[in-house]
C-alpha cells in the first residue's frame, strides 16, 4: 500500500503526460501480480466498496477529534481525504513501536480484500485498523479509494496507456478487450509483457469500447475537404450501445450499455426485449412519444431508475436512433469504411421496422456554408418537429474506421451556439484537489419582476487560471455571509460581479426556487464593466425555454 500511495503522490505532481505514463509503466514493471493488477484497477476507477462511504470517513473522524477543528482544518484545506489523512491521530505507543520494530508494508490486495468483504457493522473497524496501520501518505491513498476520485490527473486512458508501455501492444488493442477483463488483469499483464495470448471474453454480447468526436470550431472547417466527409444530427439523449447475439445454449442474449460501458438494460427492459436484430448497433437513447423526440429532461425521467414500473414504461417509451454498426451477426465490421458500415446499418434497420429503432438520417451538403445553414436551422432542413431535440452536427470521414477512443481527424462534433446570459454572483465554495486553496465553485442568479435576485445555476468552470485568482479575491473580500464550507458575497444592484454564464439548455424544475434549471452551464466572460442591476432577469430565460431550441430570447425580454 506504501508503494502505491507513493505512486499517487508523484503522480499528483508530475504535470506532463509522458512523465505520468512513464512513472506508471515503471511501477508496474517492478511490482508483481496482483497487486499491480489492482493499482490499475484503481487508477482506471474499476474500484467500488458498498460500506465504505464518505460519511463514514467523516464519522470516524469525528470520533477521534475535535469537531470544530476538523471543521474548521476541512474547510481550509478543502479535500476530505487529505484532511482526515493529515488528522488521523497514531495509536497510542506507535510511535515507540516503529523506532524498534517497522511495520511491513500493508499489501494493496489486502486492502482491497479487507474492504470488500466488511459488511456494513463491520466496515467501522475494519476501515479504523488500517488507518491506523498507515502513515499519512498511506492514509490519504486508502481514503482515495474509499472516496472513488483520486483527482491525480489521470485518466483510464492513460494508464492503460502505461500497460501498453510494458511490451509492443497498442493502447487501442488494449482497449478492445478491456471491457470483457476484470481485477487484478493477469492476463492482460501477461499479454502486454509477451507472455500470454491476447485475452478473449466469453460473453456473447460484450461491451465495444465507443468512439468518440472531437469539437469542431467553424474556423477548422477550412482545412477539411466537404466531398470527404458525412453529416447527421446530433441529437440529445444519452449514448447507446445495443449488443444483441446467441448464447451458448442458442438463446439470444440483449444488452444495453452506455457510453462508459455501464450495463443499463434493467433500466431499459421494454427496449432490450422489444429489439430483434443479431449485432452491434451505436446509437441515441430517446424518448419518443407519438413519433416526436422528447427533451433530455423527459429521458431523464427514466435514467438511473432501480425499479422500472409499467407505468413508468408506458409514459415514457425508450427509443433507439442508430449512428453506426458495430458487429452484424458474428461479424466484427468496425475495421470497414463508414459508408460501408452505413450502407449496412440502413438495410438492417429496413428489415426491423416493427422495433422501437429507426435511423439516424444523413444531411446532405457540398459546402461547409451549406452545412452552417441546416446546423443553424434544423427545422427547416429535416429534422422538422424534432429539431427541438437536435445539438448540432456529426461531421464523419466517410472512410473512418471505428476507433475506439477520440482519434483527432475521423469524427468532429459542431454543437450549435450555446445561449448566453448575464447573471450575478450570489455564493462561491472552494473547489477540490488543485482547487482547494481557492473559491472557484459559483452560484449566480438573476433578478425576477420584484427585484428578487434568484439562484439559477452553478458553474464551476470555463475561466481560466487568471480569471480564477481574480474571481477568488472577490469573494474574499466581498463575503458578507457564511454557511459552513459556503460564502455569500454582495449582490445588490449597484455591488457585486456579473458572469456571462453559457449554457446548452433549460427545463423545468421544481427543486430550483427560480423554477428553472440550465443545462451544462459554464463562465464564458467576466462582466466586470456591468453593474449586477442590468444583469438580466427571470423573464428572458422564460422566454428562451418557450422558445425553439436554437432559438434566442427576443431583445425585449432582455433587461440591458
């Protein structure tokens, strides 16, 4: 455990992309199975401990010291982990222990053993004893885990970018058969070194690792070729691989996965039974009631359900539209062109029209200024009643192989023009990990017809590191009120900071007092030459949720 903590304290300080892959790589190579398989399960978030929670470390904590100090300590230091690590007080006589006899380093699988197996009465002391069996550093790594973000700067991609390190496989070759492997992954240690076959899954409808677009700005377009390319609309539900083949005793197995290859097919049990064809199919998750795509606030309504009522089946029918194809049969086809995979999606999609799946029309265009146009006008260019569910384009090769991943070239994605508004500073909180030290989570509001200053949002990005210091310093010396970790900074129509907030989309929501709850808003600009009376008002983002998508409020509704 001491040898991986170690590893995660370089890593957090290692800002280059090499340099992470190469201290990961060389941790591997020198630490035996299994323990690092299970570092890499770690590392790739592949972790979970259903008795260990957050508030458990924060009971614990509270057990052993002043609660106002750790308060006070976790406030400041702003990171759970880091802030128990560093108060966790030793066990009486440790320290006399350690001068004369050092303890051995706690094995990672033991860890991972000890926290998988605790039941919920006993994961107290379990988590205790190996708190108290770990210095600091072993502290603040094991409360990683607990916690499930290790906030170090790397992604699953890259570590197992590190395994590829290890010998001559290729990181996309890794992350074709990743999703049929589990911890501690000898087999594919094995692999990556020569030692071993590539591993294969016996599972007749695994998961396919996705591929993924880049986003295109309008200024890019000029360096592509229109006569190369294919476009389609981006619509707006969650994405969606449907794996249907024969098991090993003739019957078909369905499965639908997610993105990240999270099986959600018992969220979806109409849509797995009602689909008949035999293949991969990549596609949108929707909701489609009388033949019309509903908004991702209805999709919403189903997604991350336990129970799936038919009620709740009936209200909100699941709905595939098809991207791409996968596998047809037994056939692997993401190694053939995409105007192949397309000519043979559309002819497997004709011959299933009874199912709750249809495709996802391509857009025709010879210019890029064509293109613009149906982009910033799909109601009039096709997509017709369902343009209120589009965010764009898809922008693909025709001959793009299926990648897994985020190639740069093959796919780009070109979302429409976010809407924008002005909107006031209301709380601020500090952030986690490299944040910690600063205020850089913000509430913002707008003002309604009474003069009310509403909270319609929280952001937590968009600015820059330069921005950051500056929004930081204000609120330090413009708080004029404090709840716990959270501080109210002025607001009054002739005192505060205005944020240009950019946000994809509106719904209703009855858990906001403003009543209203944006979508994917970030701080595009800092209105530090607007007084926060002429930020604008509640009427003006009614105004664009009744509006069609893509549409902005009319300058009236608008308070300048």
């Amino acid at each position: 455990m001491n040898r991986f903590a170690a590893l995660l304290d370089r890593l957090v300080y290692e800002p280059r992309r090499n340099g992470k892959i190469a201290l990961i790589a060389d941790y591997f190579r020198h630490t035996p199975d299994p323990e690092r398989g299970f570092a890499l399960a770690a590392l790739t978030g592949a972790l979970s401990f259903r008795n260990a929670k957050p508030g458990l470390i924060r009971q614990l904590i509270a057990e052993r010291t002043d609660p106002v100090l750790f308060a006070l300590s976790y406030d400041y230091v702003g990171d759970l982990s880091e802030t128990v690590a560093l108060m966790w007080p030793a066990p009486a006589g440790a320290a006399a222990v350690a001068e004369t006899s050092p303890a051995p380093d706690l094995p990672l699988s033991a860890v991972i053993d000890a926290l998988s197996h605790a039941g919920r009465s006993q994961m107290p002391a379990v988590l205790a004893s190996l708190l108290d069996r770990l210095d600091e550093t072993g502290r603040w790594a094991l409360l990683k885990l607990i916690t499930g973000g290790l906030r170090i700067g790397v992604s699953a991609r890259l570590a197992k970018t590190a395994v590829a390190a290890l010998g001559t496989v290729m990181p996309d070759e890794i992350e074709l058969v990743w999703p049929g492997l589990a911890p501690p992954y000898e087999a594919l240690f094995a692999w990556a070194e020569g030692r071993g076959e590539r591993p294969e899954t016996l599972d007749p409808a695994p998961f396919r690792p996705v591929m993924l677009a880049h986003p295109l700005e309008e200024a890019s377009l000029a360096a592509l070729d229109p006569a190369g390319y294919r476009a389609e609309w981006k619509w707006d539900g969650i994405r969606v691989q449907a794996a249907r083949a024969r098991g090993p005793d003739g019957a078909f197995v369905t499965r639908l996965y997610s993105r990240t290859g999270e099986d959600i097919s018992g969220t979806f049990p109409d849509l797995a039974e009602a689909l008949g064809f035999e293949g991969v199919i990549d596609g949108e998750l929707l909701i489609l009631r009388e033949g019309r795509v509903q908004s991702f606030n209805v999709l919403q309504q189903r997604l991350n359900r336990k129970v799936v009522s038919s009620k709740l089946i009936a209200e909100f029918p699941a709905h595939i539209r098809a991207y791409d194809l996968l596998a047809e049969g037994d056939e692997d086809v993401r190694t053939l062109p995409f105007d192949d995979r397309r000519a043979r999606l559309e002819a497997l999609v004709a011959r299933a029209p009874a199912q709750p799946l249809d495709l996802s029309p391509l857009i025709a265009f010879a210019t890029w200024e064509q293109l613009a146009q149906v982009r910033a006008e799909p109601a009039g260019h096709g997509a017709g009643p369902d343009a209120e569910a589009v965010e764009g384009v898809m922008i693909k090769r025709a001959d793009s192989l299926y990648l897994p991943g985020r190639p740069t070239g093959p796919w780009w994605k070109w979302k429409r023009d976010p809407h924008t508004v002005d909107a006031v500073l209301m709380y601020a909180q500090r952030g986690h990990g490299k944040r910690s030290s600063y205020y850089s989570d913000y509430t913002f509001g707008v003002w309604t017809e009474a003069g009310e200053l509403v909270p319609v949002g929280k952001a937590y990005f968009g600015f820059t590191d330069a921005e950051l210091i500056e929004i930081d310093r204000f609120v330090r010396q413009n708080t004029v009120e404090r709840f716990g970790p959270v501080r109210e900074v002025v607001h009054t129509p002739s005192k505060g900071l205005v944020l240009e907030v950019a946000f994809e989309g509106l719904a209703r929501s009855t858990r906001h007092r403003s009543g209203l709850a944006m979508r994917f808003p970030r701080i595009a600009r800092l209105r530090w030459d607007k007084p926060p009376g002429e930020a604008d008002r509640l009427e003006a983002l009614e105004a664009l949720l009744d509006s069609p998508a893509g549409a902005s409020p009319s300058p009236d509704a608008r308070a300048r």
